[in-house]
C-alpha cells in the first residue's frame, strides 16, 4: 500500500509538472527575460548595468523622465489644438450688412472634443501602441492606466483644486447643466465598460461593443453641445469683434468705447489695456493653463495670464475692478455749478416786442432730475441800447418752482418810446438760484440760457423762420449727448407761429450714430429762438467723419413761413447738417494704447513663426523671456538640462503650431508622443517584470499618475486664475468619458474587427488556453478580440459609484449654504471635503490593486 501510495504522488506530481510546462511554453516571454523584447527595450543597458538593483533604478528613473517628454509633446500638441478651435470665419449680418468674426468652433464642441483629444492622447495612445506591439491582443497596461488615471484625475486632482483656492475664496461651475451632463457620460462610460467586459460577452469584445462604445462619443458631443446651446440661448457661436490681436484701429477703438462706457472716462492707460484684454480677448482655455503650467515644470517660455479674473462675479470674492464714474464733460447738459441735478434756465435765450405792445412775457423753466424740495432763483432787467424807464419798466423779483419741467414767466412792461433804427435791446438776467428751505443736498445750478437778449423793433409781422447756422459739429463722446440746433425768428414776432422738423439720413444713420426724431417747433409771441435737441449715440470713429441733416417743414394750416433761398446768405436756411466728427484727443490715446496692446499680446502666442525661433526657445530657459521677477535658480537650471533633450528634440520634429491651421503640428505631436509612450510602456513592463509586479498594478499606481501629472498641474491653476469652476472640473469630468469612448473604444474596434476578419490563428488559440481555456469551447472559430481582465469590469463599477460619490460631494457643496461652491470655502468644509476625496483614491487602489493580485493568471503565477 504503502508503494502504490508513493506512485500515486510520483504520478500526480509529474502531471502537475508536465501542465505547468506546457502552460509555460504558451505564456508569453517576460520583457525582460531571455528571449522577451518590447519595442525598444531591452537594449545596451543590458549590458551597461548588469546587477538588477541599479538596472530597476536606471528604469525607475528613466520613466520619470520619460514623463517628462509626454508633458513636453503635450504642450506643443496643446498649442496646436488651441490654433485649431481659434479658427474663425467672417459671417455676413444680414441687419446691419457688415461682416463680424465668428468663432467656428463653439466652446462645448472645443472643449469635448480637439481639446479633450490632446488631454487624453497619452491613454489613447498607450492603448494603440499596446495591441500593436503585443500581435493584436488586448493588454492590461492601456485599460488599467485609464482606470487608474479617472480616479486619480477625480478624486486627488479634485482635492488639489479645492486646496488651491483655498478659504478665502470660492469657485462656482456656472453652466451647472453642461457639466452634470459631462457627469453623467463619465458614471455611464465605466458602467459600460463593466457590462461589455463583464456582463454581455465575459473576457471578449465583439465589433457590436467596439462600435458602440465609438459612437458614444459623437452622442456624447451632441447631447453636450444641445445643453450648451440652450444653457446660453444660442444655437450658434458666438458673434464676437475681431480677435483682439488681428483687430484693426477701428475694431480697437470701438472695444475702447465699450470700456468707457463701463468703467467711466478716468483710465489711464495701462488699466485701459488690462480691460481690454480682459473683455475683449480670447477667453482663458483649459489649453492655456495646461501649456502654461507644463512651461512652468520644464522651464520653457510661459505664458502670462493677462486676464485677470472679475472676483465681483458669483465665482468669485475678491473685488473686482472699481468703476469710476464720469465727470462732467463735453456733451453733458451740464452749465453751472459741478455736480448739480437741476438748472434754472430761459426756454429761449432771445426774445421780442414791437413798440406797440404793452408788455414782453419771458418764460423760465426747471429741467433735471427731480428735486425734494422747490427751487428759487431771482432775475432783474439790465439796460442795453433799450433803457428803462424810457423804453421798458425795471423789474426784478424771484421765481418759485415746484417741480421740475414748470416754467414760470416773467413780464416786462414796455414803454412808450420811440424805436430809432428799426431795434433796440435791453436784458434779463436770472442769478442765485437755490433750493428752498435751505437743503444742501439739492445741486441747483443754472442752464446754459442764464441771460436773455429783449429786442423791441418797428415791425408789426409774424417773421420767418430758418436756421442760425448751416453746419453743427459734435466731437464724438464714449456716452450719450445731445447735438442743439437753433432755429431764429426774424423780420418781425408778432404772435404765436410753427413749424415741423425731421432728421433725415446721410452717411451717419439712425439709430446707430443718432435718434431718429421729428416734432413741432413752437414760437410764443415775442420769441425770437427756439431749440432742437438731436440725441448722438456714442460712437468712436478714428479716421472717417459722417454727418447727417435736420431739414424744417411747414405745417399745413396755422404754420408760419419758412425763410427763402439765400435770405440768411445761404443756400438753404431750412436745412442744418450735423457733422460728427473724430476726437484727436482720444486718437492720440488710442495710438498710445495699441501699441503697448500689440507688444502685450505678442507674448501670448503659443507657436513661434518659424523653426528658429522654435528651437532658440526651446535652447534658452524660460524660452529666453528676460522679464522674470527673479534670478534663475540652482533648480531652474537643472530642470531645463534635464528636460533639454526632450525640448530640443520636439523643435526640430514638430513645426510650429500656426502651419496649416495647426493640424499638421497636432498630428505630429501625436506622433511623437506616441514614441514617448511606446519607451514609457517598455519601462514599465520592465520594472514590472523585474520586481514581479503585474502590468495592471503598474498602470493603476506609477503609470496612472504620470500620464495624469499634465492634469495635476493645469487644474489647480486654472481653478485658481479663472473665476469659475468649469475649465477645471469640467475638464477632468470630460477626459473620464473621453478617456474610455476614444481611448478605448478604438482600439478595441480596431481589434475586434481585425479578429473578426482574421478568424482562428494558432496565436490567438494559445493565447486564450492559457488566460482563459473555457473561451475556447464558447468561441471555437475564434475571431474575438479577447481580454482577460480578470477583476477589471468589477473594478470599473466601483469606480463608477466613485465618481458619483465625488459628483455628489461637490453638488452638495453648491447647495450647502455656508459653502454656496465646488471649490474653496471655509476651511473646516474644505479640509474634510478634501481629506475625503483623497482617502477614496488610496481605497480605489487598494481594492483595484488587491483584485488584480487575487485574479492573476497562470502565467503570471508562473
């Protein structure tokens, strides 16, 4: 018994012996075993670096490195696909017949899209290069880096931001609905990852589940782009001037227009430029925090961020910009005393009797704002060539006004004298006005017509009517004035008489230069003038002058004549042009603004224009910038040397960003960060296989972060500088979606189709008796993409309710009233939101990491 018990192990034992050396035999090779290769590696380190110690240290530091370049390829392969979504079409305006730059690339559609293709290039490419190097069979290190790379992006990336901000302020998404619906295609991107995986077809993925997981992508941009559209009530992109920096004089001074009319006329210079760039520039984009944050890590030429944030706004605390209001100007119905609200003035400043009348009636009126209490001013009679008490009685006394907009008269009696030389003239003078019962807080000032003239003439007849002059001038203004045409009344003023008026087009129109207008004129007896108060509307013309007329009209019945041709020695008395004209002050200003505009603006280009200035950039630290606020440091220059190969390297191989529109430059950077990604999965697998650490372990720690460090150090700045939250989280929450629906829905199609097309190969047949023997009985002709990831579907639903956890916490951060916001707030709420975040990333990779070490195949085990 006891021999046939010692056969029975003998027996068992070589069984045992015998399938572990044919489960050996159809393993792959490790990378780093006898026979094992990668793309690049193993090569002369070999050899160099014989003692396995110092060989994983060498690996260890050359995939840091390696980091490195994939930031710098990410920040040419940003600037390219800033160049792309900057394009922009001229669109005709059908109202106005004039042709306004139109952003061809709406932000959702930029963001979600191009964009969001740079941002994730190093997952997708990853992925790509892993089923081609690995025979078309799905890997592990490409899936599980993008696994690990979500929840580090979501949960670390997210407490970083928050800690950035700080306590002081707080950061609020303000297109709320645009980024729940970016939320909600992340949650929905690993659910379907755990159902093709796990659920529908267990370990394999047909060319149905690689379609579908493609086309989610383009329903993910429509459904976002719909949201957009209907959060900002536009179906379209924006109509906007002329990119700042390619707009003309014109353009510019019309930007400035709009400054002044916000911010008031007391700007200097510099602050004038600042609002501009603020307002009128290119908005801040994920691509400008992303480039400028990999520049500040490689050393490279930044870029400044000019636009300061308006922390008046609801994302923000800190005060904003102060308004300063206007002064008293030219243009502004303003004649008197700085500052008042109400004038006391004559309704005409010209007025006449004939020697026959017993009396002349002057009016006065009260125009403003509205008052509290009434308003007085005193008059009195001054004589001229008329003297009193020959020719009129002195008077003098004082005027009560209740309201503003009442008129009140004056009377003077008129003596019995002679009239010699057909008129003579005496004057009435209004002075100290005031407001009754002594209030200090009523400005009550007097109107231009403060004085009028009193002519007492021979002539018994109506008069006609014309206007004073034949040519107005206005000197445009950054606010609203009036243009005051007078119209004269000569060759008598007996009674009452009439006329109509109306502005007429020229090459001002209505209503952009002015207000169209038409209405009576009305001459009491005795009045002489008459005005007319034409509203001009701000414009800002640098060159070219327009003009337009006001033309008087007799009234059919009860009207008074209208003066003839050349009566007033002009042409045509019944017609006034107004001629809007250029300020040369303000030119002078402009010239000085856009040129200190244009060398500010030159530092925000991404590319340079051409391959010199590109690798002198790349050769110099700080790209050569001498405007630094310090003296480069022992640390600045050991990151330029370390990241100079990389640097010098990209130069050469990527054109500049502005070629072709920026597409062969993004196509290119993709390139060369794929050779980048290739070297950085060799390196893993090597330490992998090394330390006998699997793939999926590797990709979910150390790969993970460094594919998602560009994203660590643009994040927390853009949550910083930019006012509102929804660069920074709706980047990360876009990127978790974008990340599964391109960088794996196409290699994956890739792959399944090619197995579909290819069938049953002996390759694929040991491939899957030695991770999955069963597939075998369940697909014997083969032609499935198989991916054994053992507990990755598993491990993606739980990252799934990971990131509604994280969603969650920041909607509940938004509603809770002592926070009011995704990022900052007080700093007990910030300390615990974020401590939480970061605790549910070290439990996601425990689970993670203890799944795949409890699911690890035979061939890893071996």
């Amino acid at each position: 018994r006891r021999r046939r018990r010692r056969e029975a192990r003998r027996g068992m034992a070589a069984f045992v012996n015998s399938s572990a050396s044919s489960a050996s035999s159809a393993c792959p090779v490790g990378i780093c075993q006898d026979g094992g290769a990668g793309i690049f590696l193993p090569s002369v380190e070999s050899v160099l670096i014989p003692s396995t110690g110092p060989r994983v240290l060498f690996y260890c530091l050359a995939l840091f490195w390696c980091f490195g370049g994939v930031a710098v390829a990410s920040d040419h392969l940003m600037a390219a696909a800033q160049q792309i979504v900057s394009k922009r079409i001229r669109r005709l305006n059908r109202e106005t017949l004039q042709f306004k730059s139109v952003r061809l690339w709406s932000d959702s559609l930029a963001n979600l899209s191009v964009m969001a293709v740079g941002a994730s290039a190093p997952e997708l490419l990853l992925c790509i290069i892993e089923l081609a190097g690995g025979g078309m069979l799905a890997g592990q290190l490409g899936p599980w880096t993008i696994v690990g790379g979500a929840a580090f992006k979501v949960l670390v990336v997210i407490a970083l931001c928050m800690w950035h901000v700080g306590s002081e302020e707080v950061r609020q998404i303000r297109a709320f609905g645009s980024f729940a619906v970016t939320a909600a295609f992340a949650v929905l991107a690993y659910v379907w990852l755990f159902v093709i995986v796990s659920a529908r077809t267990p370990d394999v993925i047909d060319v149905s589940e690689g379609v579908v997981t493609c086309l989610l992508f383009p329903l993910f941009l429509f459904v976002a782009f719909i949201v957009d559209c209907r959060t900002r009530g536009k179906t379209l992109a924006d109509e906007q001037q002329a990119p700042l920096e390619k707009a003309t004089m014109q353009e510019i001074a019309s930007m400035e227009l709009c400054v002044f009319q916000e911010h008031g006329q007391m700007l200097k210079d510099m602050e004038i430029v600042e609002h501009l760039e603020r307002e009128f520039g290119d908005k801040l984009t994920r691509a400008h925090y992303r480039i400028d944050a990999v520049r500040s890590l490689v050393r490279g030429r930044r870029i400044p961020l000019l636009y300061e944030a308006d922390r008046q706004s609801s994302g923000g605390k800190k005060k904003g910009t102060k308004v300063v209001k206007l002064p008293a100007s030219e243009g502004q119905d303003v004649a008197g005393e700085e500052g008042a609200k109400a004038f006391v003035e004559f309704l005409s400043a010209k007025w006449s009797c004939t020697d026959c009348d017993e009396a002349l009636e002057l009016m006065v009126c009260l125009r403003g704002e509205p008052t509290e209490a009434p308003i007085q001013v005193q008059f009195r009679t001054r004589d001229g060539t008329a003297t009193s008490p020959k020719d009129f009685i002195f008077a003098q006394g004082t005027l009560e006004f209740a309201e503003v907009g009442e008129q009140k008269s004056i009377i003077i009696p008129i003596g019995e004298g002679d009239v010699e030389e057909g008129q003579e003239t005496f004057y009435v003078e209004l002075y100290k006005p005031k407001s009754v019962g002594g209030d200090t807080s009523v400005r009550v000032a007097l109107g231009d017509a403060k004085s009028a003239t009193c002519q007492v003439i021979d002539e018994d007849l109506p008069g006609v009517l014309g206007f004073a002059t034949d040519k107005v001038h206005v000197t445009e203004s950054p606010k609203d004035q009036t243009a005051t045409l007078w119209v004269t009344r000569s060759k008598g003023c007996k009674g009452a008489v009439s006329c109509c008026y109306v502005t007429e087009d020229g090459s001002a129109t209505a209503p952009e230069d002015f207000e169209q207008c038409s209405g009576t004129i009305e001459f009491m007896h005795g009045q002489l003038e008459a005005r007319i108060d034409i509203p001009i509307k701000p414009r800002r013309r640098v060159d070219e002058k327009a003009q337009f007329r006001v033309q008087l009209q007799p009234l059919e019945e009860g009207g008074a004549e209208l003066a003839a041709a050349w009566s007033y020695g002009r042409e045509d008395p019944t017609v006034c042009a107004i001629a809007l004209e250029p300020d040369a002050v303000a030119n002078d200003r402009l010239d000085r603004v856009t040129q200190v505009l244009r060398k500010r603006l030159a530092r925000l280009e991404f590319s340079f224009p051409g391959y010199k200035e590109q690798f002198a950039a790349a050769m110099l630290l700080w790209g050569g910038d001498d405007e630094a606020d310090e003296p480069p440091s022992l640390v600045d220059y050991s990151l330029h040397a370390l990241m100079l190969l990389w640097k010098v390297a990209f130069a050469f191989f990527i054109p500049p960003a502005h070629w072709w529109e920026g597409w062969i430059s993004f196509f290119a950077s993709l390139l060369g960060m794929g050779i980048v990604t290739a070297m950085i999965g060799d390196l893993a697998g090597m330490i992998g296989c090394y330390l006998d650490i699997p793939d999926a372990v590797m990709a979910v720690t150390f790969v993970a972060l460094g594919t998602s460090f560009p994203e660590a150090l643009s994040a927390p700045l853009s949550a910083k500088q930019d006012p509102h939250a929804d660069i920074a989280l709706g980047g990360i929450a876009g990127s978790l979606a974008v990340n599964v629906f391109l960088g794996l829905g196409i290699p994956w199609l890739i792959g399944s189709v090619y197995w579909d097309k290819t069938g049953l190969t002996k390759e694929w047949e040991d491939w899957v008796r030695v991770q999955k023997p069963g597939l075998l009985d369940v697909y014997p002709q083969g032609s499935k993409l198989v991916f054994v990831g053992g507990g990755f579907g598993p491990v993606c639903l739980f990252l799934a309710w990971i990131i509604t956890l994280a969603i969650a916490l920041l909607a509940i951060r938004r509603h809770v009233k002592s926070v009011g916001a995704e990022l900052g707030g007080p700093r007990r709420a910030l300390r615990s939101s974020s401590i939480f975040l970061v605790l549910l990333w070290v439990v996601f990779v425990s689970v993670a990491v203890g799944v795949v070490l409890s699911e690890r195949g035979l061939c890893q085990l071996h």
